[in-house]
C-alpha cells in the first residue's frame, strides 16, 4: 500500500497518483483513463439494470458528513441501498459526533471503520479525506473535502458530458463562477485534463480566477486555456458550460468585500432566458447544485439544461463507485 503524505507537500501530487481508487476515492488526481470508462461503463449497466444489482448485501456503508449535502449524501446513501448494502449515518457530524467532544478525525474513523466496509465522508479541511484513508481499515470515499476535492462529483460531471457527447476528448469547457474556491472545478479541470483536445474557458471576476497550480497543470498536460471577465463570449464557443456558485462560506472577509464591490458594478455571472440563446445547439448547461442565483429558473424546460439529470447521474455514478471498490476489495 502507497504511503500517503500531507496534501500541503509537494511529493503529495505525485504519491497520489500511485493510490488505486479501488482502495481509497480522494482525489480526481488518482483516476487513468482505464478507470474512468470502467465507472462509465458500469454506471451504465447500474442505470439499465436498477434493482437487479445487489453486489452489496451484507455491508455496511458509513455516512460521515461534517459539512451540509442534499444531492451527495442522499445519492450516496440511495446507491448504497439500491446495491442491498445497510448504512450508518450523520448528516451533522460536526455536532452530533464525539467531534462535538473534541474527538480527533482520525480517531472518530478508526472507530467508524471498525463498524463499517466503506466510509463516505465529507469535511471542510482540505486534506481530511487522505488523513482519513492514513488510519482507516476500509476505503475511504471523499465526498467532498475543504477547497480541494470532490472526485466523485467530476465522475458523475464527465459521465453527464460523455452520455451528451459520446467522448472526452476535444470537449470546450467553459467554467463560470467561484473559481477559486470551488473544489468541483478543480477535480472536474483535473479529469477533463487527462483526455486530448480538450480546452477551457474560465469566466470569473479576477479575485476569483482559478489558482496558478490548477492552470499550470492544465499547461503540463499540453491543453489550452483562457480567462475572461466576458460570459458572452464564452457561452458561444463552449460545449459544456459549467456554472457554480459563490463559495460563501469559504471566502475570506476580503474575497466577500471584492465581490459586492463587483456584484454592485456589473450583476451577477448568471445564465437567464436573454443570454442561453448564445450557447450552441448542441451544448449543455452543467452545474453541481445548488444554485444561487446563478441560472435563472425559466431555462431549466430549455434542452440545453441538463443540470437535474446530471444531478439523477449522481446516483448510476455512485452505484458503479461502490461496487467497483467492492469487487477490489479495496485492494489495488
Ligand atoms: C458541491 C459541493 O459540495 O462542493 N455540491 C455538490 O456536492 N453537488 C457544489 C457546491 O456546494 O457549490
């Protein structure tokens, strides 16, 4: 087994790449090509034969959430039911687990996994999920951790893209929102990049442009990039256009006094009924939910708005996730 490290140190990239997601999910980083369509393909088969895989019985899923979910833990939590398994769960660990005793991570998921096959956990620390798999007997699945992850959101996002497209490959992504907070943006910029062709497009205020790290990986992958201030001129070129929220809650005092600053100036970087008649014909709305604002309702009977249906994904996604790391056995 792979010895994993901070996620602050640098040898962190490349040690990740090392960890088989069929032994622990954390980080889009870990995902070739190979494992990629083997989630694609299986999810497929989870959408077509609903009810008749039960690859689960006998085992119990963990559900460890320290920050809010809708769509995550509930898809989690369904998909692990739909495969037979049981599961245990907090939806507010961060209160109704010995955390609110002062309890460690690593010891709440010692003890979590020593009653569970799987843990599924989501966390506002960026390296919570690889501290996690450090001490954890079973696999670790990282619903979600700090700024910096969400892998099994970008499987689900490219499952969508590819179910439109019929490929990955020289797809034109643009990206609009919070940009630097966001972590479905960054597992989703990490995937998009192992597959050629494919370019972005990313649309945000300047203090909320992607970090430098992020654009430098998408450079060493020898794919293209642009940053602009102009929707417009972004929706008419994408293919996918992929819209998230403002990360409220992890900004900085500064980064919210910039943005009202921005917001009074030029309104909110939203697609509405007067601007989605830019986007392709053929192109697709993505967002990982919630919206706040940023895609008017009145679109969502538009052919391009495949958000809802994205979201439904979550589910096929996270059925073939689950029984991909139980037919491994959590081994590489
Ligand atoms: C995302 C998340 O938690 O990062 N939500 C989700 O899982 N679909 C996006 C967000 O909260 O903005």
């Amino acid at each position: 087994m792979v010895k994993i490290t901070s996620v602050y140190e640098e040898e962190y990239k490349n040690k990740i790449k090392q960890i088989s997601p069929h032994e622990h999910i954390l980080d889009s980083r870990q995902f070739d090509q190979g494992y990629i369509y083997e989630i694609l393909l299986n999810a497929n088969l989870m959408k077509k034969e609903m009810g008749k895989q039960k690859d689960l019985i006998g085992k119990i899923v963990a559900m460890l959430f320290y920050e809010p979910s809708t769509r995550t833990r509930f898809s989690f939590e369904s998909a692990a039911k739909r495969l037979g398994a049981e599961t245990i769960s907090t939806e507010n660990a961060k209160e109704f687990s010995s955390a609110a005793k002062g309890e460690t991570l690593e010891d709440s998921i010692r003890i979590t996994s020593g009653y569970s096959d799987f843990i599924v956990i989501r966390h506002p620390e960026d390296d919570s999920s690889v501290r996690a798999a450090m001490v954890s007997d079973v696999p670790i699945i990282n619903a979600g951790s700090g700024k910096s992850q969400h892998p099994t959101q970008a499987l689900l996002d490219v499952y969508t893209i590819y179910d439109h497209f019929g490929r990955l490959e020289n797809i034109k992504t643009c990206v609009v929102g919070d940009l630097l907070n966001g972590r479905t943006v960054r597992s989703l910029v990490y995937l998009l990049s192992k597959f050629r062709g494919n370019e972005f497009y990313f649309v945000a205020p300047k203090f909320l442009m992607p970090p430098k790290d992020l654009t430098d990986h998408i450079e060493e992958a020898g794919l293209n990039h642009t940053k602009t201030g102009s929707l417009l001129d972004a929706l008419s070129w994408a293919d996918v256009v992929y819209m998230t929220r403002t990360q409220l809650e992890r900004m900085t005092d500064t980064e919210k006094e910039e943005l009202k600053a921005y917001e009074k100036e030029y309104g909110r970087l939203a697609i509405t009924p007067e601007n989605i008649i830019n986007m392709p014909e053929k192109s697709i709305l993505l967002h990982p939910l919630p919206r706040v604002g940023e895609i008017d309702p009145r679109i969502d009977t538009d052919p391009r708005a495949r958000y809802f249906e994205q979201a439904k994904n979550g589910l096929y996604v996270r059925m073939a996730i689950l029984s991909t790391l139980n037919r491994h056995n959590g081994k590489s």
